[in-house]
C-alpha cells in the first residue's frame, strides 16, 4: 500500500487493536484508535477487558512477534518486573499422569501480568508519529466508499450521548473490538452477507486470586497448572508476576466452579493436588478476593469463506475468533495477524481484505482445533462421544508417554503449543519415530513427582473426576 495512504481507523484500544495501529504507522499518514473507555496511561485494569485480571501468558511466537514490532521491548518489560523463563527447562509438565522431561531449548517467554504488557505496548504506540486516540467514543457503523464496493470510514459518538454523529473517513478499517464485534450486523446493513460463524460450547469458569511472593516459596520461574478435562473437571494456572505477586486461577467446567469465599477457593486449590498450589493458597498472604468469570462459548466467524466482500476492511484477535481462554492464544494470534496484515500491506491495496483474510485464517489452525477438542458437548453424559474424539484422546495419551522419555517429543509439542510451528512437526518422521519408540515398555519406574502445566493430573495426584450422573456432586 503506498505510503501517502491517509486515514486509517482501529476499533478498539487493547492489544490486537494497538499492534494492528503499530502496523499500520508503515503504511497511513494518519491512524485513528477509537475504544469505548477512556484508556489508562499506567499498568491499570479496565473494565472493558475483564479478562485481564486473570492468568495471561504471552507464548513464545507472540513475544517474538512483539519484539520485532517493538525492539528492546522485552528488556523493558523485565526491567518492569516481568520474569523471563524457558517452558521446557523452567516449566515442570505433567500430561495424563506422564511427567515430560526438562531440557534447555529456544523457546523464550515472560511471566507477567496482562495489564503491564498492555501498558507498555500502548506507551509505545501512542508515541508514534501519526497516532491519535478517540477515547470515550462509541462506533455506530461502516461508512460506504462512494462509487466503490467498499468500506470508507465509520460513524462515531461520544460514549453515553445520541449526538452529535461524526463521520471518520478512512481507506482502511480495522475492527479489534473483540468477541462483541458488530461487524456482521453492519456488513447486513451495507448489502452484504455476514460471515457464517462456528461456535464451541465451554462451559468454563475461572476464578483468580494474587497472593505476595516470598523467599520461602517456588523458585520464580516456574509454572504450574493444569487444563480441566471432562474427566477431571478442574484445573489451575499459577505463575509469577511483577510486584513480587503470584497468579492462582483456579478453573472448573461443566458446573464445577471455583468458590470464591476464602475457604472454599482454598480447598479448591488444595484438591488439585499439587504441592505448589497447596503452598500459595495456604501459606501465602492474600492480595485480594478471588473474582470470576464464565465463558460460556467460543466463536470464528468466517471472513475468509465470504464470496462478497468490500475492500477496506479488515478484522482482527477475538473479532474474528476467540478461542479457549485456558489455552493462553489470544495475545499471541492477535501479534501474529498483525505480522498478517503487516505483509498483505506491504504488497498493495489490491484485494488487500481478501488476502488478509486467508492468511490470518492459518494462524488460526492450532488454537481452533485445540478449541474444538475441548467442545463440553463432546463428553456431557448421555452423548455419544464421536470417533474423531476417541482418536485425539489416544493420540494425546500416546504423545504424553513419549513426552516422559523424549525431550525431544516434548519440545515438538511445546513448539506447537507456543504457535512456533504448525502441527505438521508433530507428524514429522523424526518425532513420530520418537514417539513409536517410547511406547515400548520400560522397567524404569515412572516418575510422578513434580508441577505440571497443561496437564490432567498434577504431581501423579489424580485430579476430581466428574461422576457419570449428571446430578452426582463432588465436595472440594
């Protein structure tokens, strides 16, 4: 696109909106940000992204991804507090009740709190020439380009008030609103079919709570956790962030909630099993009261499978699909669809929406089957589970004993699970012939100590299982 292109207008202020104007600074004399709130200038929370006061990690390929947008950017966030770790050395990982080996890789991430990325992302866009906030304004709907099949700017008002309308012209329109996004509906109102969208019901709810930091506790860098399956309906995030806090989410599916009084959130913690969580939640001070949230489904909505679309649009992050929130994709594929959109810029204008759309439509392979697999109406009781299910559930099984014997296994899948790599390595003949070779029996005892992360049993101590009653109730 060439660079005397004038306007060009994000809708949202928050991460995918923020590296989506990043981008676009290469390419626009001038980019216009509009978000609903007035947008803090310090590491606060809003309450436009309740999301941000729970558990967030920033994978490998998104941290990269920031770094190339932003040198020096990673230094500054440590600088800020943020703790640098390695997942496959400083993480202890237990997938079905296989505790992986630790070895030193490539890999790289930052142990932090969602608000302080954010902010320091924020500070460094605004500070770019061309950049200008609208905070506190509301979008109303697209604007048509006259005399051409596309989108020419949008309709805006203050926050709170019916009037007065201002029209924002611009040659590009970037929706990041988020998973609320009203794109579909004013795609409707100009002539044109919305995106069909595919929705994954979760069922999930999550509750977090920040405890201080001692010397009397984990080492810093670790992690540990695990992802509630429909076998074992908890499961837990706990890392390090700045200020000398720790992070304990506590997550719970198909009806089994984390409590949020004290006691009740601690015997939650406790019934996990795992020996640092037991530490934090019942020998750590407590910074606050646990808060909670649902999230109820999951969605994608198709842009890149439209027959008609109007040039000069494009969508980004949860906009266009947000995934399984226990997953921690979200920051990671909106850096990586701004690195989209970044080259569809940089080889011109024409049929610019089209092509981003198909590209970003990749980023998202990993995090949309691993929302898939974890659809709850796959496993309620009564349902007949489909064969497609049972293969992943022995293909996860067969990867998690590989992962006990094979560092190199293990950092095949931490290469997937950090959006590194596609989910081809994994079937790569090297790996696979790893992966064949761990399944013969060994006379080594198995190991069942440790933390695990992302896993269905923490410590080789089984977590809750869900009873096959549906009105059968488990105590914490």
């Amino acid at each position: 696109m060439s660079a005397t292109s004038a306007r060009a207008v994000v809708i949202g202020g928050s991460m995918a909106g923020l590296l989506a104007a990043r981008v676009l600074t290469e390419t626009h004399e001038q980019v216009v940000i509009i978000d609903r709130d007035v947008l803090p200038v310090t590491a606060t929370h809003r309450c436009a992204v309740p999301q941000a006061r729970h558990s967030h990690w920033l994978l490998a390929s998104g941290l990269s991804t920031l770094e190339s947008f932003f040198p020096g950017l990673s230094a500054e966030l440590t600088a800020a507090g943020a703790t640098p770790a390695d997942p496959h050395h400083d993480g202890s990982w237990v997938f079905d009740g296989y505790q992986a080996k630790r070895a030193r890789s490539d890999l790289a991430w930052l142990m932090m709190s969602r608000t302080l990325v954010e902010s320091r992302v924020r500070g460094r866009v605004t500070a770019l020439p061309g950049v200008r906030l609208l905070p506190g304004h509301e979008v109303l709907g697209l604007l048509g380009a006259a005399g051409k099949s596309a989108v020419g700017g949008v309709r805006v008002v203050r926050r709170g008030r019916s009037r007065p309308v201002l029209d924002v012209r611009a040659d590009l329109v970037v929706d990041a609103s988020g998973r609320g996004s009203r794109v579909p509906l004013w795609l409707r109102e100009l002539g044109y079919p919305p995106p069909r969208e595919n929705r994954v019901r979760l069922t999930i709810a999550y509750a977090t709570r920040h405890y201080r930091r001692d010397r009397h506790h984990p080492p810093g860098t670790l992690t540990t956790g695990a992802y509630a399956t429909p076998v074992r309906t908890r499961g837990a995030a706990l890392s390090v962030q700045e200020n000398d806090r720790w992070v304990l989410t506590l997550v719970g599916i198909l009806g089994d909630e984390p409590p949020l009084d004290a006691d009740g959130f601690t015997a939650f913690g406790v019934s996990l099993g795992d020996p640092a969580i037991r530490q934090i939640v019942t020998g750590a001070e407590p910074l606050d009261v646990p808060l909670r949230a649902r999230f109820p489904e999951c969605s994608r909505r198709r842009y890149e499978r439209l027959r008609r679309l109007p040039e000069g649009l494009v969508v980004i992050g949860d906009a266009m699909c947000s995934s399984n929130p226990a997953l921690a994709h979200g920051m990671s594929v909106a850096a990586m669809q701004a690195q989209v959109l970044r080259d569809s810029l940089l080889k011109g204008p024409d049929r610019l929406s089209r092509r981003y759309f198909r590209k970003a439509a990749r980023v998202l392979t990993v995090p949309w089957i691993a929302t898939l697999m974890s659809d709850v109406r796959c496993h309620e009781a009564g349902r007949r589970r489909p064969p497609v299910l049972w293969l992943t559930d022995l293909g996860r099984t067969v990867l998690s004993r590989a992962m006990e014997r094979d560092t190199v296994v293990t950092e095949a899948c931490l290469r997937v699970a950090h959006l590194v790599t596609g989910p081809w390595l994994l079937f790569s003949p090297s790996v696979v012939l790893r992966v064949l070779l761990a399944q013969v029996p060994s006379r080594r005892p198995r190991s069942r100590s440790g933390h695990a992360t992302g896993a269905s049993e923490l410590g080789g101590v089984p977590l809750p299982r869900r009873s096959r009653s549906p009105a059968a109730k488990e105590a914490p």
